[in-house]
C-alpha cells in the first residue's frame, strides 16, 4: 500500500465503522437507520475473514449454555437463528451464523479481510490507513473490542520458565493438558470456567490477585445497572474501564457448586516470581507447574488510534455523550464495545446511542459550512 495513497485506492465516505463485532454491527444498522446510505455514506471494517467478531475464535467447549449471555442485535432475535433448542452448540459457530445472516439481512457493507493500522487527523477529515487501501471519513466509530489485545502481566523470571505458558485466548481444549499441572491465573469468569473444566481431567491451582468476589443470588437489572454506572462514572473522568466483574462478582452457578465440593477453588494469592519450574511467592514457598494459563483478561485494540492522541497521562480515554460514547473534544470520534459498553447488551444500546450523535454532528457541521 502506498502511503499518501491515489484517487484509484482512496475511498472517501462519511463514516467510517471499524470492527464488526456486537458493537459494529449495532452501530452500522443504527447508521443505515438513521438514513446514512451504506458504501457511499459509510463502510465497516473488519480485520477477520468472515463474520462472527471474537465469538468465532473462542474455545470449542465454550457453548451457548454456558457463555456468559448472548444478546439480540437490533432487528433481529438470535434464537430465530439458532433455535430454541441449541444450548450444546458452540457459540464459535452458533454466533458466527447469526452475525453472518443479520449482514446478508440489513445489507451491511461489511469490507473483509480489511485491518486498519493507523488513523490520522487531516483537519477537515480523517485518514483511515487499512491494508487494503485508505479510507477517508468525516467521522469513525471505533468497535474493535480487546479479543486481538490479550493482556498477560510482568512478573520477574517469566522467560525462565521451562514449562508451557499460555493465555486465554490461545485456549483449545482441557485435554490438551492431561497429566500436567496447570496454574490458572485470574479471578474473572473465563478463570473459573476454564479451572473447573480442566480439573476435571488433570491438576489444578488455582492464584488470583484479589480475594474473589462470589455471587449467589441471580443477577438483576439493579446489578447490571450497577456495573455499568461503575464503569461508565470511571470513562467520564478519564479513567480506564476497569473491571466489572469488582462490581457484579462472580456467578454461582451448578458447575461452581460441584467444582467446590471437588476442592478445585482453593484459591491461592499471586505469587511474587516466576521460577524455572513454576511460582514462588514472598515467603519463599514454591509451586511446581507444567503450565500456566493466563486469564488476565484483555485490553482494548486501540493501537490504531495512536496518531490521535487520544489518551491522557494516566492511559485513559474520557468519553462524553449519552452513553459515553463519545471521546471529549472530538465528536467525529466514537468508541463503542469500549467501557460501558463492553458487554453485549450494552453494545447495542452503545450503537444506537454512538451513531445518532454522530450523524447530527456531522449534519450540523454541514449545515454550518
């Protein structure tokens, strides 16, 4: 690709969408709503070879029984799709199939395999490098979500370890791990998932950072607000999302009663090193391991933002608008699938809420000039 790009690989059009997961595809219907006509008034960008956002790289075992909620995208019930009946499916291919009908559906200009790797500023637009061409827009909606960002946290002698470390996102198959010990480290609910499935067929440890916070009783709409009031009131004032899980806790669900009663949650705190053979915490007491499965969680994929200066000192992004949505002091720029609206419910809200500020920006912007 040539940098400055030509009138042959340039693309103007008024909003760019990047990603085309929960958050993208919500925004590109809202978008197609609100009268922006799709291709020559906005185009999605999606880095993966077919539809399906993360859902269709996560772990075979992961199914729609047990996911931690899937969402209706706006328009359109999942179970229309899927059935009624199709709890034992993989959501990596259950999801996939869905998001694949709703574009063919709403006739989303969905452009894939296309990753944009850097945003400009160019004062009356902004400059979409992708690897496929360039793209310029009056405005962005940015729904890359984190599944291309996992996070993995520094400890000393982490290059020392002889045996396997991997995260949760290179996750297959609890079988892979028979006969080995695995530390699996982190206090989220992918932590707990993938503990009590590979106890089942090898050892476990099990070391968080904080004491784990459980939750027995359903989870409601108070706490969901809860959560996302938390989170979003950390957005507003420049801060980074944080965890939600510090807020709603961590289901009780049959599974975790029985991984209890096996003695699988014996939790142990973090440990201060990483030796040759495993863990060793302050005290100098050790843990021998073959492996240890991060599930650190992930952090957003905004690298592509950089040349916008987005974030301040303290690594945050303060966002405005309705749903905080909206970055301060550029309302050409929104982040969806980001803070608040990281999960699936509150993607779609994101959407609606990121495209039709959006488009009154840029209509009042027009009417200006």
């Amino acid at each position: 690709m040539r940098p400055e790009g030509t009138a042959a690989d340039t693309k103007a059009v008024d909003v760019v969408v990047i990603g085309a997961g929960q958050a993208g595809l919500s925004s590109a219907y809202y978008l197609r709503r609100f009268g922006v006509p799709p291709e020559t008034g906005f185009v999605v960008l999606d880095r993966s070879y077919g539809p399906g956002g993360a859902w269709q790289h996560r772990w075979p075992s992961l199914t729609l029984s047990t996911v931690n909620g899937i969402h209706d995208l706006p328009g359109s019930a999942f179970e229309d799709i899927a059935g009624s009946g199709s709890g034992l499916a993989p959501a990596s291919t259950a999801v996939p199939e869905y998001y694949a009908d709703y574009e063919k559906r709403f006739e989303l200009p969905i452009h894939r395999p296309v990753q944009a790797t850097v945003v400009c500023d160019r004062g009356d637009h902004l400059r979409v490098e992708t690897d496929s061409g360039i793209f310029t827009a009056r405005g962005i909606i940015n729904a890359t979500g984190t599944w291309e960002h996992p996070f993995v946290p520094w400890y000393p002698g982490a290059t020392r370890f002889r045996g396997r470390q991997l995260h949760t996102k290179d996750y297959r198959s609890a079988d892979e791990f028979v006969g080995r010990h695995v530390l699996v480290v982190g206090g989220g609910i992918s932590a707990v998932q993938l503990l009590d499935e590979i106890s089942r067929v090898t050892r476990t440890s099990w070391t968080t950072r904080r004491e784990p916070a459980w939750r027995d009783e359903d989870f409601t709409p108070e706490i969901g607000r809860a959560a996302v009031a938390f989170v979003e009131n950390r957005v507003r004032r420049g801060l980074p999302p944080g965890s939600v899980v510090s807020v709603t806790g961590l289901p009780v669900t049959p599974a975790i009663r029985a991984a209890r009663e096996r003695g699988v949650l014996e939790r142990q705190p973090i440990f201060s090193e990483i030796t040759e053979t495993g863990v060793q915490w302050p005290d100098g007491s050790q843990l021998d391991v073959d492996v240890i499965l991060w599930c650190t969680g992930f952090r957003s994929s905004l690298d592509h933002l950089a040349p916008l200066n987005l974030r301040n000192a303290g690594g945050g992004i303060t966002l405005t608008g309705r749903l905080a949505t909206r970055v301060e002091g550029d309302p050409r720029i929104h982040l969806v699938g980001y803070g608040p609206s990281a999960s699936t419910i509150g993607a779609n809200r994101a959407g609606r809420a990121a495209a039709r500020e959006l488009v009154d920006h840029l209509e009042a912007e027009a009417h200006a000039t």
